[in-house]
C-alpha cells in the first residue's frame, strides 16, 4: 500500500486540516421522532424518551483517546478488512454520530493524493473529537487538549500487525500552528476557490469561516446537502478560472439546495449519504470555540507564569489580582471566548435551513435540559442556528480544565450579563426573555455556572 502521502506539505491542508483540523477544507494549505411534530428544537423529557438515539450518543466517553488506545490493546479495534466496519466502530467508542458526516473534495490535507471529487474525505465529530477518513487512506484523530492544545493523529487502520497503533503526527503543526492559528495548535474550516484538479485558486485567496462568514464565502470545496431556500454559497462546485487578474468564480445557484450526492460519487462507500448543511454550522462555530478556549488557555498559564517569576524577583509576594498584565490579559481572554459563546456577530439566516434529521436529533442526544425542558443544544434553523445564544461548548473538557483564573473570568461576566438590568456590548443582543432562560439553563445544568452565583447543584442521592 502506498504510504507516501502520509507526509504532510504545508500546500496542503495538512493531515487534520479541517479545512483546518480534522476538518481541513480548502486551505493550507431532527427527526420528527421528537414527540411534538418537526420542529428540530424542540425539547423536553417526553421528547427525550421518544428519541432513539445510540447508547452512546446519549452519554459518550470523557476519554475518547484512552478508550481508543485499550481497544487497540485488547482487539475490539483491528483490522478486519473492512474499512467502513472499523471506521463505525471507532465512532462508536468515542461517541461520535455517523451522521456528522462532512465532505470535503479540495485537495487540502495529508491525504491529498487520494483525495478526488469523486473520493471526497470525511469528517465525523462530536463536542470533544473529530474523525477523518477517506476511502483508500488512514483514518485521522484529533482532539482537543485544553493544556497543550489540540492533539493530531493516524491510524492505518490496514496494518496486520496487532495491536494497531494510534499516532501522534507533527508535520500537521506546519499549518495548524501557525498564523491563522494565532501560533498555538488550532483547528481550520476554510472555503476556498476549487479548480477541477482540486487544487484550490491560491490567488483568489480564501476564508477562514465561522458563524459570523456570510453564507455566500462559505463551503467552497466541501459538498453540502440540506434546503435553504435563497441562501446561497460555495460548495458544490468548480470555481471557474480567474479573469485579467480577478478572483476565480463560482456559480452559487448550481450548487444551491441539492439533497442527492450520487451524481457525483458512490455514496454507499461511507457511512451516511450526505454532506449535513446543519452539522457543518456547527462544526464551524465549534471549531472556533474550541481554538478561544484551549489557546486562550495556554495564553493565561504562560502569562501567570511570567507574572509569578516577575514577583519573586522583585521579591514580592505574588498576588494574581495585583498584576495589570496578567487582569488585561484575563480580561481580554474572557471577551473573546464571550463574543463567540454568545453568538454576538452570527450571521442572520435569509431562509430557514433544513438538514438531515438524525443529524439534529442524535447531535441533541446528550444535552442538559432545565426544568423546563430547555437546553443550549435546541436549534432555531429559522434566523439562526440556536434558540437559546450561549454555547454548548461551555459544558466541554476544554472549557472545564481552562485555567480557573479564565474560567472565573468568564462566568463572572457571563453571570453579570446575563441578568437583564446590565449594559453590556456582549449581550446587548439577548433580550430580556432569552438572558433568562440562558441564565436558568446554565444555573440547573452547569455546576460552575451553578457554583459561581452561589447555587450550587444539589447532588441526585
């Protein structure tokens, strides 16, 4: 088997290149079975006994490495020749749903020499990991370690020896820690111009996309299956070549609302059909969760180091709230990771978006619900992608181990915003009603949250 593109060039998108981790796209280089009809946000706890959802999409692993490197050890992961089989079941014990399913066909990571229209790579995720794979090629791991940032691996999951190895790749850093990552190990969701080789048109630039990309600059590369009415954007299609030095172009109305991607490869050499226009919202607001989250915390460790050695040379007691620096640092940490938590610049939907419903329904499978029934996992799809404007990341490892000096940062101003009186730019776009409900939601599910305000869960006996 040919083993040469395991190497990963900078040109490319680099092993995880999520179009930037795992999920490298272009660049360096709800079912109805919800009691209550089809709405995708609704939630509650007879809607929750309706849904049938995996086992393990309803409480998945807090170790998804280590439960990957036993399986190797004991077996339950090896080779059987069935790629798709082992691929199914790595999802399985990490907790990850197939119908995650993105496809990328910009020929945009360490796979790029198997990579094709017709041979797109997928990604599969969860709220911790994200799984790669391409018919023909390795399977690719990331996670996100929130002390040393995110971790990039391979499994060649064809060897014969046992037990098959998981291992941690560098060459990816070449892309995924550098500038568009701020310098720290990070993940990438570009859009990029695709030529009809694969290779993007690096003259035409590209763009690194979150929740705040307007929809017309997202996807290019990828493919994307789901309805959206008038919303238009890049994925789909070839771009055309550039004209007297202009930027490559795309015809957005050819690639707009398709649902069907057999006219462009054999979908049943993967684990689901399409391309979720819903899953890659939100993996793209995810991703950039993730990066604030993890990089911010390695910024604060780094910082309350320098400020600690500062002190003892000067001979001085050390007292965090005592040093400018590190509070400025602190305090701008903690905006960022808000702005994006809260959804402040996510761009408005023109039309309501449709995606696969097992998608939507097995992504809310593990969700925290209040009282109410309310959880931060209930989609809009209407204007926007979430009902309720505060992430669902607040409830995962990277935000639970970040530095507790961030961590306090965050919920005290996230406590403080919340209540409907304050005058805050982070949170002027949240009403009276929905500040409410984000602030009862976090306080009858979120311990930390719970624990700051001076309400502290009680424990189930």
């Amino acid at each position: 088997m040919q083993k040469s593109f395991y190497k990963c060039y900078c040109r490319t998108a680099c092993l995880l290149s999520l179009a930037g981790l795992l999920v490298s796209s272009p660049g360096c280089e709800r079912a109805s079975a919800e009691v209550g009809g089809d709405d995708p946000s609704v939630s509650g706890h007879t809607a929750r006994q309706a849904e049938q959802v995996p086992d393990y999409l309803i409480d998945p692993t807090p170790n998804p490495r280590k439960v990957i490197f036993d399986a190797l050890e004991n077996g339950k992961l090896k080779n059987t020749g069935d790629d798709l089989a082992f691929l199914q079941k790595m999802l399985e014990l990490t907790g990850v749903s197939s119908h995650s399913q993105v496809l990328v066909y910009s020929l945009t990571s360490h796979q790029d020499a198997i990579i094709r229209r017709n041979n797109p790579r997928a990604i599969y995720f969860n709220d911790e990991v994200y799984i790669g794979y391409v018919p023909g090629g390795v399977i690719e791991y990331s996670d996100v370690d929130p002390v040393h940032g995110t971790g990039f691996y391979v499994l060649d999951q064809t060897e014969t020896q046992h037990p098959l190895t998981l291992h941690e790749t560098q060459s990816c850093l070449l892309c995924h820690e550098g500038g568009r990552t701020n310098y720290n190990r990070g993940l990438m969701v570009r859009s990029v111009f695709v030529r009809e080789n694969g290779f993007p048109y690096t003259s035409s630039g590209s763009f690194l996309v979150s929740h705040d990309t307007p929809m017309k600059d997202r996807w290019g590369g990828w493919y994307v299956t789901g309805e959206h009415g008038a919303i238009r954007h890049m994925g789909n299609v070839i771009a055309s070549e550039p004209v007297d030095g202009g930027r490559a172009r795309v015809d957005r109305e050819a690639g707009a609302n398709i649902t069907d991607l057999s006219p462009y490869f054999d979908p049943t050499r993967y684990l689901a059909t399409g391309s979720d226009i819903v899953a890659l919202m939100v993996l793209e607001h995810q991703v950039e969760m993730h990066n604030l989250l993890t990089q911010g915390g390695i910024v604060i460790n780094e910082q309350l180091a320098r400020s600690r050695s500062i002190a003892e040379q000067l001979g001085e007691p050390f007292d965090p709230a005592a040093s400018n620096t590190l509070q400025q640092v602190l305090r701008s940490k903690a905006q960022k990771i808000l702005q994006h938590m809260l959804y402040l610049d996510e761009v408005v939907l023109e039309n309501p978006v449709r995606g696969d419903e097992a998608f939507t329904r097995e992504f809310r499978a593990n969700r925290r619900e209040d009282a109410a029934g309310r959880s931060l996992k209930d989609f809009d799809l209407d204007t926007r992608m979430f009902r309720h404007r505060c992430s669902y990341m607040i409830y995962t490892q990277a935000f639970e181990l970040m530095p507790e000096l961030l961590k306090a940062a965050v919920l005290d101003r996230l406590a403080h915003g919340l209540k409907p009186e304050t005058k805050d730019s982070l949170f002027e776009h949240l009403d009276a009603a929905e500040r409410e409900a984000i602030h009862t939601i976090l306080r009858e599910t979120h311990a930390g949250y719970a624990a700051h305000i001076g309400e502290p869960i009680e424990q189930a006996d």
